[in-house]
C-alpha cells in the first residue's frame, strides 16, 4: 500500500512562501493497493495535482471517496483532467446528506453548473458513476476493502478506512471529538456524556492498531478555545484517538491556512520533545510525501 | 380510511409545518451563531412536529442503524449539531400550524397538552424508577401520542372540526368520535405515521394504545400506561388542550402494574408546579 498526499490544508488552498515546504494545496490523498484502481480520498485542489500525475496512466479507473462535501474537500474535482478524458471511469462515493436529502451525486453535480463552471457534468468525457454509502458500508475493489464510520462534523462526514494486503489506514476527514453541549448541574450531562463515550469508543473499535492514522488537526489546544463546535481537531485530540487506538503511525493533517511551515514545524517539535517516546510515532502530512507500507 | 388515502396522508405529513411557539424560538435562536445548543436542542425537543422530523431521518434507511435512536441528545451526536440545526431550519421556514383554524382548535393549548403529557410521563416514569437512559421514551410517548390529531388538523379539518363539536359536551372520548366521523382515530393515525417513518416500535405501540386498556400477565407497568396517565393527570390538571373532555381513570389492572391509583400517583409527583410553568415556556406565545 502506497499513501501520497496531494493537499494538506485546511479550509482555503494557500499557497505562497510561507507555506511552500507543506504545501498549500486541499485535501486529497492517492492510496494505491494492487495497481488496478487509483484509490483518492477527497477532491479538494490537490486533485488537481494528482490529475496531472495520472495523465502519463491513461486510461485510468479512479475509485473517489468523498469524506464530506465542504468544499475545501471537492472543489478540486471540476479541475481533476481525468474526468474529461474519454476511457477514464471515475467511481465517486460519499454519504446522503439528510437536511436537504441529497446523494453525493446530486450535489457534486450542483458544482458543475452554468454559473459555476463552464462545463456541465452530463458533459464530461470520463464515465461517472456516483454511489451513497451507508455507513460502516464496506466498497470491494479487487482486494481492497474501504469502509467509512461517521465522525463529528458541522455536516456529516465519513472517516474511511482502507485495507489491502494485511496493511491499513484511516483517514479522519475532519473531526472535532464531540463535547459535552450541558454542565454536570443538568438533568441531560450524564446521558449526554455516555452518548459521547459510545461514539468515541465506536471509532477507536473501528480504527484499532491502524498501521496509518491521518488525523484533522487544525489547532493546538490554546486555538482551539476560541474555535469549539468549528468541526476540527486538535494535535492533542489527534494524539488521544491515536494512542487509544493503538495506532502505528499517526500523521497531523488540514494544517490551518493560516499557519506557515516555520509555525508547523515548531509545534511538531515540541511535540516530539514531550511525546517522542511514545509508543505511536508522529508525522506532519506533507504535499508529495509518500508512505510505502 | 383507505391505504391509499392513509399513503396519500403520509407524503402531505412530510411537509408538515410545526408549532408557532417553536417555529418562532427556532428562527430567532438559529438567527444567533453563537445560539446555546442545550437551548437549541430544548426547544426543538418539545415541539412534536419537529422531534418526529428529526427521528425520521435518523431513523431512516440511508443509515442503516443497528438500533433505532430514540433522543434529540443522541441524533445530535450522531448527526450533528448542525445538521440536526438545520433539519428543523428546513422545518420551521416552511410556515408554521396556524393559531386558529376552522376545525376551532386550539394551537398552543394543544402543544401545551403535548409536552405537560410528555413531562408527566417522564416524572411518572422517574418516580418508577426507570433507569435514566430509558426516561427520555417516556417523555417522547407523551409528547408524540397525539401526533394524529395535528394530522387531522391540518389534512381534514372539516370532518375534524365536526369530531371536536361531538366531544365538546365530554360525553364520548374523542377518539371513539373521530373512528365515527374520520375512520380512523388519532392514535391509529399517529401509529401509521410512527411505522411508515421506521420510528422505534415500543413508540408506535404507545401512541397506537394510549386509549386503550390492556390486559397482559405483567405486573410491571406497561410502556403505554404512562402516556394513559399522564394523559389523564393533564385533564385532572385542568391544564393545556387536547379537544377530548372525557375522563377515563386508570383500570383496574394498570392500578394492580402500578400499585396504585391516579391520585396516588399525582400526589407522589414533586415539582410538578414547577415543571408546568417550563413547560408553558415552551408552548404559550
């Protein structure tokens, strides 16, 4: 199994000197497994990169999973070149959105539309196919399994886990770790909390002993005050999920725009200071690193 | 009433408004980014229309659930805050059940009964000792048992209307009048809309007999005998509206589940001043 980022940050595409070494494109990683299938998790500008990477594959059969639909995380697609190339098939998946009960189809092709974009989906050249997931549903694609758990979001958003070979990730998408919304003093504080317990323990069932966890951490933990019920992750969260789920390896992700590479890799640095020795080891993601599992 | 009048119903059901009092909390609440979300989720959670809207989604097929959620609280961690924000967004900016109408219904007096029905319920089932994570039902029961007669309200008001003058003079209840005039009591009808939206089962069967007397060799009490209580404390209570003035006092076999009478009950439940005032918070514009 091969894991590429192609887009590390979070929110808006930011490019610029400050950003240069980790890149200031949004979310998208390449898995690849058994060469058949060009496995991508999300379409935000970093697609766009890859697209240019798989013009030298052509045709190529793309198998898209998106983890939500905000659109740091798919507003690269209408630019993803494969999907203008007659012979590409390009599979999307994502989860039913509830409040205005739409697929991922109907809403991905609301992104191609005259005032938009120039082109319209029903023309583009690849073949498309949009499929809603259930979740914990599992996508077969030759040996590979992939399975999204919901996670906490401001809309829904699936963490997806992928497995090939004895070997596996999961990627978060992004993820607040739900909070208590009542003080001890109300009637609803213990049940509340308990809800919170299952939910947590649901996801650190699902991801347990990962050999790779890309894990939303937008803030440090003294941003975040200001930030709670923004839908992100902390690095002490990301550090918390990985540890009780036994991780291997844990990668820090949707860098804040904001924050330049001087600011990521100080704060990377205090924490291999104070958490170096733990038993998970800690990675910043990075446009253009590759892990080879 | 035919299946396909009963279908028909449903789809009309989908773009059902909720109750002014919510409609206008939710539109000012939501108007505030910063709006407190234990406030947000306490006013959506006594207004009948939208906690069924909520449980519906949760509940439906797209998500394919293990076992069915019955609680705002627990669709809030599921979905979301937001979403479950915006589910009654999507609700509440299709209009709202009007104060008054031709069936000369009482709107806010009606939700008043509602959620005074789901509190009872809950303090019943409290004093009952029911374990914590369970009491929530028991405030659903209440609050969603007449779910029907917003249903008649607002797609057959006309036979509705003649239903309510029938049972004004407290002779007949309601429901036996509705069977007459309508075909289908209020209770049947909220049971149709509790199955065909996949709402938990114990819920369906509560709201489908909350009028009725049930005789079963338990001798714990019966999920539906709280919403039968409290539905009769309400009028005991004299409090709220529900357009059915007959009193029907517990049977003998609930008094032998319970241990004892109505009264017995009403006098062992504290606060309950207290929890009428919240509760017409809630429902009094």
């Amino acid at each position: 199994m091969k894991i590429r980022f192609w887009g590390v940050r979070g929110s808006i595409a930011s490019p610029g000197p400050r950003t240069v070494k980790y890149g200031g494109n949004t979310t998208c990683i390449s898995v690849e497994t058994d060469g058949q299938y060009q496995i991508i998790l999300d379409a935000g500008t970093g697609i766009n990169v890859l697209g240019q990477h798989l013009l030298k594959k052509l045709p190529v059969k793309c198998a898209l999973f998106i983890t939500h639909t905000h659109w740091d995380h798919i507003n690269g697609l209408p630019f993803f070149v494969p999907i203008f190339i007659p012979g590409n098939t390009i599979t999307v998946f994502g989860a039913f959105e509830p409040v205005y009960k739409k697929n991922i189809g109907e809403i991905l092709t609301n992104q191609l539309v005259y005032y938009y974009f120039p082109v319209r989906e029903a023309e583009l050249k690849a073949t498309m196919r949009y499929v809603t997931l259930k979740e914990r549903q599992t996508v077969k694609i030759g040996e590979t399994k992939v399975t999204g758990i919901l996670m906490s979001h401001p809309i829904l958003d699936f963490g997806y886990k992928v497995e090939y070979n004895g070997k596996s990730m999961f990627f978060t998408g992004d993820h607040e770790p739900p909070h208590n919304i009542y003080t001890p003093e109300d009637e609803y504080y213990k049940e509340y909390e308990e809800l919170i317990t299952q939910k947590e323990q649901a996801i650190i069932d699902f991801i347990s002993g990962v050999d790779v966890l890309i894990c939303d951490s937008s803030y440090t933990t003294a941003e975040y005050a200001s930030k709670k019920g923004w839908g992100h992750g902390t690095f002490d969260s990301c550090m918390e999920l990985a540890n009780k789920a036994n991780v291997k390896n844990l990668y820090f992700t949707h860098h804040e725009p904001m924050r330049s590479d001087d600011d990521i890799e100080r704060i990377y640095n205090e924490i291999i200071q104070t958490r170096g020795n733990d038993k998970v080891k800690y990675f910043l993601a990075q446009e253009g690193l590759e892990i080879d599992l | 009433m035919t299946e396909d009048k009963k279908k028909e119903i449903i789809k009309l059901v989908e773009k059902m408004p909720a109750f002014p009092k919510s409609v206008q909390r939710v539109l000012e609440m939501t108007s505030d980014i910063n709006c407190s979300p234990r406030e947000l989720v306490a006013v959506i959670e006594h207004d009948p229309v939208l906690v069924m809207k909520i449980l519906k989604t949760v509940n439906s097929a797209y998500f394919g659930l293990a076992s069915k959620i019955t609680s705002i609280n627990h669709a809030v961690v599921y979905l979301g805050l937001n979403a479950v924000k915006n589910i009654a967004l999507t609700t509440v900016t299709i209009g709202m059940l009007p104060r008054s109408n031709s069936a000369g219904f009482d709107t806010n007096g009606f939700l008043l009964h509602c959620i005074l029905a789901a509190t009872i319920s809950k303090l019943v089932a409290k004093k009952q000792r029911v374990p914590h994570e369970e009491i929530f039902d028991y405030f659903l029961t209440g609050l969603l048992h007449d779910i029907g007669k917003v249903v008649f309200l607002r797609f057959m008001p006309e036979k509705f209307k003649k239903a309510l003058e029938l049972a004004k003079d407290g002779k007949q209840p309601l429901h036996k009048i509705e069977r007459k005039i309508i075909g289908i009591d209020h209770a049947q009808m909220g049971y149709f809309i509790s199955a065909r939206w996949n709402l938990p089962k114990t819920l369906g069967e509560a709201i489908r007999h909350h009028h009725d007397i049930i005789k079963t060799d338990s001798k714990k009490p019966l999920h539906t005998d709280y919403v039968y209580i409290a539905n009769q404390l309400c009028k005991k209570l004299q409090a709220g509206y529900s357009g059915n003035f007959f009193f029907q006092d517990m049977p003998n076999e609930m008094k032998e589940r319970f241990g004892m009478g109505l009264d017995e009950i009403w006098a062992g439940l504290e606060d309950l001043d207290n929890e009428i005032e919240k509760s017409k918070n809630f429902s009094i514009m």
